[in-house]
C-alpha cells in the first residue's frame, strides 16, 4: 500500500540548517523534503514549481525579510508554514508577529550547537510538520479599528461584571471567587489573544497553559498585556491570582492552582513532562478540579493531540462549567475533540462567542466579585 507522503520545503538561509532539517524531514516514512532554499525569492519559485504541503521558514533571510514573504505568500498562496525561530528576545518577538500573520507553528533553535542541537529536536519538527500538513489555514484578518497588532486595546470594551456604585447588586458580598481556566496549543496563540482581548477589566483571575517552550511566553504575555483590558503576564511561583488579570504558564514549567487561605495562588515548578508537554494543560486542570471546584470555569481551545481532556473531565465531576472550541473555528480540532469525546464540556462554540458565553455565565452564577479587601 502507497502511502501519500507529506511534501516540504525548508526555507533557510543557513546551508548547515537546510542540510539538517532536509534529513531528519527524509527519515520519517511520511514525509518528504522536496526542495531547499536560501532566500524567499528562490522559495518563491520553487513554492510555485513543486507546490508543497508545509514549508518550514526561517525568521531572518537575506533579500527580504521572513516577515514579508510569509505576509506576501498568506495573502496570495494560504498554505501551512512553520517557522524556524532563535531563542533571542528578538526571535520571539518575530515569531509571534509570525504567528499574527498566519504561520501555524514554530520551531525554537538552539543559538549554539546548531547541528547537535536540531538533530534533539527532529521529532519535535516532524510532530509540527505532520501537525501543520493537517491544519486548518485561515488568512489572517485585518486588527480591528485600523490597530496594527503591536498596542490595544483592539476591541470596544465589554459591559464590565461589577455593578456601578449607581446600581448596586442584589448579590451582596461573595465570599466565593471564580477563576478561568485556559488550555491551548497549536493555533492557540491568536486564539488566546481573541479571547482575552474580548474580556472586561473585572473579569475574574484567568490561568492560561499554552503550549510554548521556554523563552517565548515571557514575550507572548507582554504582547497580550498590550492588547488587553486584563493585565496579563508571566505567572510566577506564589503569585496570588487576582481579578483583572490574566497568568501564562512559562514554558518548560508546569504550572497549577492551590490554595492558601481565602486565596488561590499559583505553583509553578519544574518536573517531568505529562502527555509529552511541559507546561501541560492537564496539570492546571487537574489542580483547577482539585483546588477549585464549582468556581472555575474551563475553556479549551485549538490544539492538537489530547492534552487537558482527561482533567476537564474531572473539572466537570468537581462542578466547574466548562466550554471547547468548535470544529470550524480551530486550526487543529485535537484537543477539543478529545475534551468533548470525553464529556468535559457543557457547551461547544465558535471562538468568537466564547467570551461572551463566559461572561453571561459569570454574570448568571454569581461571577461578580464586590468590595474586595
């Protein structure tokens, strides 16, 4: 039996990369490295001659920028791209606007060690590749209000929860806080971003698990708080999660939920990875489940694989109220599919309603939180 491989091209300016990456590409039975470029202008021919599956981009290319060609090639040829980032500062930056303007995915390379170091991330590579040759790619919409993506906020600002002093709530005092739970991978970044940025500057604490590796959260958290009515940063071990804002899990860290007091505080620690991830969705979950209970919400968002769907089960034993992303909205339907084939998930929406499905749930099961000290 034939199996139809997956065709790729690696676009990188680096001859001791493009050599690299077209081996651990032609190992895997199921894929292919069909060509190798050195610049965007000879990708462009080449793109049009062997019409790939996936290309695999590096972030900074002679002749014109990698920013440039993969705006220019998602505007007129939509197709999977994975981008092939430094750990710098610098690259992350690029790389999230990457991700803005339609790459699904990136690859972090070593600053030393190139070839050793490449050669340990090959199956890292072929997961994002055969991930991205399945991918659903959307062109990426113009921001909202004439922004460019780089300050905010974005979005008209929603009714906030808390009642004016004019209009005081029938609730009175809670002595209870909800807190919102996020798992995300691939595709998960903008998604994320839609999300938050939909979201009032009262809306309860939010602890969000994106599947990123170590170097690149800190940059994706200042870029969301940017953007946001929410203040959003990286979470860090002991912070107190707070309404108002929103906390990244680092990358290369887990990070998880306790309790200390009448507080929630967050753990980030370091151990093995859980299915395959560090940060794992299925970390937080389980602790929102155990720590949290009735007061958290869960929303899981585009991904792939199954990651967090077995402890959004056990969020929704403990009470919580929790919602996936819908099919026609992800990039990769993995991990919602999953959390639903699971029965985690009360509702499953578009992702342009999942905020206000949040909200109204928030304001319906007594999400507002009065007078705090």
């Amino acid at each position: 039996m034939t199996t139809t491989k997956t065709r790729v091209v690696v676009v990188d300016d680096s001859a001791l990369v493009r050599s690299l990456l077209a081996e651990i590409i032609n190992r895997e039975r199921d894929m292919q490295c069909v060509g190798t470029a050195s610049d965007p202008l000879v990708a462009r021919e080449m793109i049009r001659n062997l019409d790939p599956d996936v290309i695999t981009l590096d972030v900074e290319m002679p002749r014109m920028d990698g920013l440039d060609f993969l705006a220019r090639l998602m505007k007129l040829r939509p197709m999977p791209v994975v981008m092939v980032s430094t750990l710098t500062e610098r690259g992350a930056e690029i790389t999230l606007r990457a991700l803005e303007l339609g790459a699904l995915d990136f690859v972090a390379k070593p600053k030393i060690g190139v070839a050793d170091g490449l050669r340990q991330l090959g199956h890292d590579i072929t997961d994002r590749i055969r991930t991205a040759a399945v991918a659903r790619v959307r062109r990426p919409t113009p921001p909202a209000n004439g922004m460019n993506g780089t300050s905010g906020p974005r979005a008209s600002a929603p009714a906030p929860l808390t009642p004016t002093p004019s209009a005081p709530s029938a609730l009175g005092r809670l002595s209870t806080e909800k807190l919102i739970f996020i798992g995300a991978s691939t595709g998960g970044t903008e998604a994320t971003k839609e999300l938050l940025v939909a979201l009032p500057a009262d809306t309860p604490g939010v602890v969000i698990t994106q599947h990123m590796p170590a170097g690149f959260t800190s940059s994706y958290a200042k870029r969301l708080d940017s953007l946001c009515r929410i203040r959003v940063q990286e979470a860090r071990d002991g912070d107190r999660v707070l309404p108002g804002h929103a906390y990244i899990a680092p990358g290369g860290l887990h990070t998880s939920v306790e309790r200390s007091g009448a507080n929630y505080q967050l753990r980030v620690q370091d151990a093995e990875p859980v299915n395959r991830h560090k940060p794992s969705v299925e970390v937080l979950f389980r602790s929102a489940a155990r720590v949290v209970g009735p007061n958290a919400l869960g929303v899981m968002l585009t991904g792939m694989g199954a990651d967090g769907a077995r402890a959004m089960r056990e969020m929704r034993d403990a009470g919580s109220w929790n919602v996936c992303q819908d099919e026609a909205s992800c990039v990769v339907f993995g991990m919602p599919r999953e959390a639903i084939a699971a029965g985690a998930a009360h509702e499953v929406l578009p992702l342009s309603q999942i905020a206000t499905a949040l909200l109204d749930r928030l304001r319906k099961g007594g999400g507002m939180i009065l007078n705090r000290v």
